[in-house]
C-alpha cells in the first residue's frame, strides 16, 4: 500500500511542471512572432494533421471539454487561422478547417514546439518517455475510471 510520504506533493509536480512547460511555448511563440497559446497550438496541430474534424473529435482529442473547445475555435476564428463549415447532413454541427494563415502559422510555431520539448527531455532517454507516458497513462486511466467517485 502506498503511503502519504511516498506521494508527497503529486499535484503539485504535476502542477509545477505543466507551469514551466507552458510558460516555455509562450515564450517561444513570441520569439517566433506566433500569436497563439498553447491550448490553441493542441488544436492548431490536431488540424495540421487531420483537417476538418468536428468540434467533440477536437475536445476528445485534446481532453477539453467542449465549451472550453468552442472558445479556443472562436478565438482561433477570430484570427482567421480557422474557419467553421456545416456538416452537409447535420446544420447544427460544425467541421472545423485550418486557413492558409492557419497552416502558415502552425509551419512557423513548429520548430519552436520541437525545440521545447527537446530541452524538456534533455538527459532522459526514449526509454524514460515510454516510462513517462506508461505511468501519465496510468494515473489518467485511475482518475477517469473512479471520476464519479
């Protein structure tokens, strides 16, 4: 059994680290002249890679729920980095398409992504991220199976 010693400050490594990190990729897109936060930039990327999803893939892809998802989409809108086309059978739904500025913008603020988790995982090696993914997993999956609890 595991002890409250053994998880001391659990939360708030989480916290701390997820901190430095985004404080990071802010700091980088400025440095490369990308108006985006990094919450954008998850969506940004999801689009790069699969274009027109709807809005509940994005929120389900990104672990967002959908009002926080819809805000990100209008302000990313608002930029004109995305635009929103209506489902052909469905006039409530949305798919969700990268711009030409939007995949410019996403082409620019790569290498400043893959330059900042480069120096996150400095000193660590492929073995320690399958490590670090195996356990995020982990943890994730127990809070998700016991959310109601």
């Amino acid at each position: 059994m595991i002890n409250e010693k053994q998880t001391k400050n659990f939360g708030a490594y989480l916290d701390q680290t997820l901190r430095v990190v985004r404080l990071d990729m802010i700091k980088r897109f400025k440095e490369v002249g990308v108006d985006i936060t990094p919450e954008q930039w998850i969506l940004l990327h999801s689009l790069y890679t699969q274009n027109g999803q709807s809005q509940t893939d994005l929120a389900n892809g990104s672990f967002k729920n959908a009002p926080t998802v819809s805000r990100i989409i209008d302000l990313l809108c608002k930029k004109e980095f995305t635009e929103r086309q209506r489902f052909d059978n469905d006039r409530r739904r949305y798919k969700i398409f990268l711009t030409d500025l939007g995949k410019s913008t996403v082409e620019k603020a790569l290498p400043a992504v893959m330059n900042s988790r480069e120096k996150g995982w400095q000193g660590l090696s492929h073995e320690d991220y399958e490590h670090y993914l195996r356990i995020m997993h982990t943890i994730f999956n127990n809070f998700s199976e016991n959310a109601n609890d």
